[in-house]
C-alpha cells in the first residue's frame, strides 16, 4: 500500500516539474495507448453511454447547419471551385453533395520520403479488408501503421522521426478538416465522441487497385494524401447534385454504382496525379465529369456519414489500376457516439455545449 502511494506521488511531482506541452503529451499518448487496448481486443463500445438527459431530439430545435461530423463551418460555407486559406493551406471545395475538398501541400518532400522510408523499413503486409480477407477488391496492395506516439527508436531514429510526422500529418488533417466541436473534444483526449487513428501508408504496385468501397467503421471523416504525386482515386457519385435526387444513399439496395453509371455519358470526379487522365480515360468504365489534378503532398477530405449518423453511400470510392507505384496515406477519424444508434442524443448534447460557449 506505501508503494502505490509513493508512485503515485512520484508521478504528480513529474507532471508538475514538466513543461504543459510535455503534459498534454503524456495525456495524449496515454488516451492513445488505452485506445489501442480498446482496438486489439475487439472491444469498442458501437453505442452510446450517456446518461438520460432531458434534450429535444427530433431536430426542431437543432440548428440545421449543425454537424459535428461534417465541415467545419468555414468550409462548409465554400461554394464548388471556390478556395480558403485555412491553418497555412489552400483548401478548396471539390463538391458540395457530397463533400469532397482538395488541400495543397498539406505534406511536405521531406516528410514524405520518411513516411515512404519508415514504412518500408518496418516491413508492409499484403492490403486486405474485413469484408474479404482473400483481398477479393483489393490487388497490389500493402500496407503499415505508423503510430503517432511511438517512443521506438533506431539508430537512425527513424522511428522517432516517422513517429513525429504521423502526429503532425494527424493534426494538419484535423486542424483543417474537423469541426471545431470535433477539434475540441479531440484536444481534450474524449475518445468516447472522436478519436485519430494511426497513420496508414499504402503502396500499390503497377495495376494495384481497391474496388468501390465506403470506409465506414465509424470513420466519419478522411483525408488521403498522395506521397508520390500518383492519383486514380475515382468517386462516381462526387460532383453530382441535380443527378442523385431520388436516390436514398443511406440504404444498400438502392444504390447501384454500375447502374448509375449506364444512365449518363459522364458522372463522378477523377484525382489524377503525375501519371495523367489518360492512364484512366482509355477504360471504358471510367467517364468522369470532372478530372482533378494533383501534386505530391497534396491531399483530398471527405465525409462518410449522414448528419444523422448514417452512412453516406455517395461516398463510394475506388483506387483505380494504377499505370505506376503509387504511394499514400490516410488520416481517419472517428465517432462511435455520432455514427451509431444513439447518435441523435449525443448531438443534442453537442450542440448544447457548443451553444453555451
């Protein structure tokens, strides 16, 4: 009993002698441990565990423009092409419904070579999914996880380096694309609305690709940067508003990318890098109404989920077969509370709080 009591001691007298951003770290580092232990053992909550509370929940008295799991409301105002200038970088809205925004050089050359470099070295294991283990959608394709807290070191401390990287790509990520009530819980380590999962790097070798899919899981929002410069992200239902009236993107059974596609000359956006439009146009499934060029560091955000919590199917994307080695990474968020069951009471609660601000 006298030694849980010392350590206990121990530990208050080093928090106090240490700087607060060295606090907030070790605050931080441990809500990503303790989700870490949620993660491996298969053991996140998919509910809510508020409290009952007396709050009005049919959205009369939400503000509509309320969502937590959506653009902030700097971006969320932009109108299609137009531009901002937000945390030092140029962010400009892609589509309106759905979502899809473009950040320049949100990465920079020197960071993605440690990204690229790190995840070599720590070895990358053939892409699959949960859906198909056999990789059915997925071909050419590996990955890593490159956690953003890592206290791992080399002798060349690539690790420490990588580490640093991950945490900075996260933060720019969150910094420009989540909401601010998102921000705010996220700053304060409260994994029980949001949290940032570990820095993903995929490769896909020559005619890698990954079929249409939406990445659900709760990840309520994405931002994909392109390491090499290499595009071929295609999103069929991206850029389409007066087409998708009529459809119900939140049930399975009625949304059909196939079938979309046979009823227009063209339809979707297309990212295309280095490697050019053509390497794509020539197939004859693939007809975009917008094209879409970027440049190595840049990166594109999108939204998975309905304000209600739901899915949002017109957030079906593919990686196209690839011309050349294409390298990425992937900053996702996360939202049991929002996107699960009981996620109308958790935003109710939100939006009290961010009222009484």
């Amino acid at each position: 009993m006298m030694w849980k009591y010392l350590t206990s001691f121990a530990a208050k007298v080093i928090l106090v002698a240490m700087p607060h951003s060295l606090v907030s770290l070790a605050f931080s580092r441990a809500a990503h441990t303790t989700r870490h232990q949620m993660h491996n053992n298969n053991n996140l909550k998919r509910f809510s565990t508020l409290d009952p509370i007396a709050v009005d929940t049919s959205g009369e008295t939400l503000a509509s423009s309320f969502n937590p799991i959506g653009p902030p409301d700097s971006l969320s105002n932009l109108s299609v092409g137009q531009s901002i200038r937000s945390h030092g970088k140029n962010i400009t809205r892609l589509s309106k419904t759905p979502d899809i925004y473009l950040v320049k050089d949100l990465i920079p050359a020197e960071d993605r070579q440690t990204l690229m470099y790190t995840a070599q070295s720590q070895g990358m294991k053939v892409a699959g999914t949960r859906q198909s283990e056999e990789n059915t959608i997925r071909k050419n394709s590996y990955l890593t996880w490159i956690d953003p807290f890592s206290i791992m070191t080399t002798d060349e401390d690539d690790w420490r380096d990588a580490s640093s990287v991950a945490r900075d790509t996260i933060f720019k990520s969150r910094s420009c694309f989540a909401h601010t009530v998102m921000n705010d819980r996220m700053n304060n380590a409260d994994m029980g609305v949001c949290f940032a999962e570990d820095l993903q790097v995929a490769k896909y070798d020559k005619d890698g690709r990954f079929d249409y899919h939406h990445d659900g899981y709760s990840r309520y929002l994405t931002v994909l940067s392109y390491l090499n410069g290499v595009g071929g992200t295609f999103f069929p239902f991206g850029g389409m508003s007066d087409e998708l009236e009529g459809i119900d993107f939140t049930n399975e059974d009625e949304v059909s990318v196939l079938s979309f596609k046979r009823k227009l000359d063209k339809c979707g956006i297309l990212i295309v890098g280095e490697e050019g439009s053509n390497a794509y146009l020539q197939s004859a499934f693939v007809k975009p109404k917008q094209v879409v060029q970027i440049e190595a560091g840049d990166a594109i955000a999108f939204y998975n989920y309905m304000p209600g919590g739901e899915k949002d199917l017109r957030l079906l994307h593919c990686s196209l077969p690839v011309p050349t080695e294409k390298w990425i990474a992937t900053s996702w968020f996360r939202s049991d509370a929002l996107t699960g069951p009981f996620a109308a009471l958790k935003k109710a609660e939100l939006w009290q709080s961010y009222e009484s601000r």
